[in-house]
C-alpha cells in the first residue's frame, strides 16, 4: 500500500532517503470498504489523504436529502475537506468510498512537518494545490456555462480512465443535473 505512495512520490520529486523515511515513519495506512465513509459532516477533518486504491468521492446533502458530489479521486489522487482542515470547523462535506479503497493519512501537523524538511515535497505540495484551484475554477465556469450536455461530454473526455468505475447517478449528481436528464443524453449520444 505505501509503496504506491512511494512511486508517486519517486515520480514528481527527488528524495533521499532520510527524507523517504521520514515521510513514511509518519504515514498512517487505513483501508475503507466499499461506501465507508472517510470523513462525515459534522466531523472536523484533520488529515492529508492519499488514494493508494479505489475510487472515492466528497458530497455534501442538502435539506432534501439530495447528495451533490463536488469531487471524484481515484488512485494516486488526494483527498479531503481543505475548509475544515484550516479552520478546524465542522465539515459540510462527507467522504466516502465507491470501491473498496486505501488511503494514505497524514496529520496536519506531521504533514506541515514534513513541507517545512523537506523542501521538495513542500513544492510539489504548492503545485497541487495551484494545480487544483484552477481545475476548480474550471468546474466552475464550466458549470454555469456550458449546457448539460457539454458538461457530460466535457467529463468523459477529461476523465474517461475512471468515468466507467462511477454509477451515472454520481455523475449526474457530479454534473449538476438530473439521472434522467443523463440517460436520455447517453441515449442521444449513442444513436448519432
């Protein structure tokens, strides 16, 4: 399990191996069964999370009980609720596993242990997160611009590696819009 984390690591950046193990002396290795949550609301999250394996997903219900999923991660991803992490409030959000998966934890403060030792993960840490803020803006422009049907053609272009492991009902709730709305948008597709 933590070897993944290892070759992902291995693949952005140059450690050696004090600075291997130091990371890896802080790790904390949880496995999640298949709907398991991770994180739920209310809770306040207090971790940096990888994917080692599996799918995941964070959403948050609203006062209907309609889950609105705002992210997918799947192998070699982070995970997690960046608000409540900084604010140390309750999390609006849950995260859970679509799959069986594994993930990599690490606390805040070892993770902010580990940015301020060792430099090029504190990089690489900075580039995610850029990285991440524009994927987001994206979403976003996308979301209340393009129509339903763009939105869907949009996500399995970007994402047709992992599109096939997600029920379209989570794509649907993913995209913004209806189940109904997206099977009759696959059935178009389909008959062109």
């Amino acid at each position: 399990m933590y070897d993944t984390f290892q070759e992902y690591l291995d693949r952005k950046i140059q450690l050696n191996n004090d600075e291997k193990e130091l990371i890896r002396s802080v790790s904390i290795l949880k496995k999640l069964r298949k709907k398991q949550y991770l994180l739920q609301e209310g809770d306040v999250w207090k971790y940096h999370a990888f994917i080692t394996r599996g799918c995941m997903r964070t959403y948050a219900v609203d006062d209907k009980g309609v889950e609105h999923i705002i992210y997918f991660g799947i192998e070699n991803w982070w995970i997690g609720d960046r608000e409540s992490l900084l604010s140390q409030t309750p999390s609006r959000l849950n995260i859970d596993a679509i799959e069986d998966s594994e993930v990599i934890l690490f606390t805040d403060p070892n993770f902010e242990m580990i940015c301020s030792k060792v430099p090029a993960f504190r990089d690489m840490v900075h580039t995610i997160i850029s990285k991440s803020l524009n994927v987001n803006q994206n979403r976003v422009l996308s979301s209340i611009s393009k129509t339903a049907e763009e939105k869907y053609l949009e996500f399995i272009q970007k994402y047709a590696d992992f599109a096939v492991r997600i029920p379209q009902a989570m794509i649907a709730s993913y995209l913004g819009i209806k189940p109904e709305t997206l099977s009759r948008i696959r059935n178009a597709i389909a008959r062109r």
